[in-house]
C-alpha cells in the first residue's frame, strides 16, 4: 500500500521505507521505529533565522523524524520542546473497542 513518497505498508501490517525497506513501524504507529532529532530551530533553513526566545517563553525546537535504515527524512516540524509530537498518523482501520 503506497503510503507517501517515503513509506508504504507490508502486507502484514508493517510500514516500510520505499527507498531502503526499513521498518519504520506499523499501520498503527507508522514512525514508531523512526530516528528522531531534536535541534535548534533556526536549522529548518534561512527562512528561520529569529531567535524563539522572542516570540514565546518557551523553549522551542525543531524535530526531526527519519527513517533508521538510510535517515531519508520522514517528517519535520518547529513545535515546543515540552510538548510530545502533534502529528500523529495511523493507518489502521476503526477498532471494535472504538465503535463501542
């Protein structure tokens, strides 16, 4: 099943990298097994270059999340450091427990 650019999903229910076949999870969790960096934000690029200090009176961070086969960026995102990943993805159909 062709997922994105980066990653599908394996008959048994795996999720892999389309450019190396790394597992980077499952349908359930697709980056579970992904390698994640955390880093200045400012290292997104030259579009960001204010320091967040500015802005907010929390730390801020730039994360990134990789695949852990060839580290072909998966996904990236300037979120607070306190904070867990907003961006959740599951590919797995509606459980019997969740239509109760």
């Amino acid at each position: 099943m062709h997922i994105d650019d980066n990653l599908e999903g394996g008959g048994d229910g795996t999720v892999m990298c389309r450019h190396c076949g790394a597992v980077t999870g499952t349908l359930g969790d697709p980056l579970r097994d992904a390698r994640v960096r955390e880093s200045d934000p400012r290292e997104a690029g030259p579009s960001v270059h204010a320091d967040a200090g500015n802005f907010t009176d929390r730390p801020v961070l730039l994360r990134q999340t990789f695949c852990p086969g060839c580290l072909v960026m998966l996904q990236a995102e300037i979120v607070p450091g306190d904070e867990p990943s907003w961006r959740t993805r599951s590919l797995a159909g509606p459980t019997a427990e969740a239509g109760q």
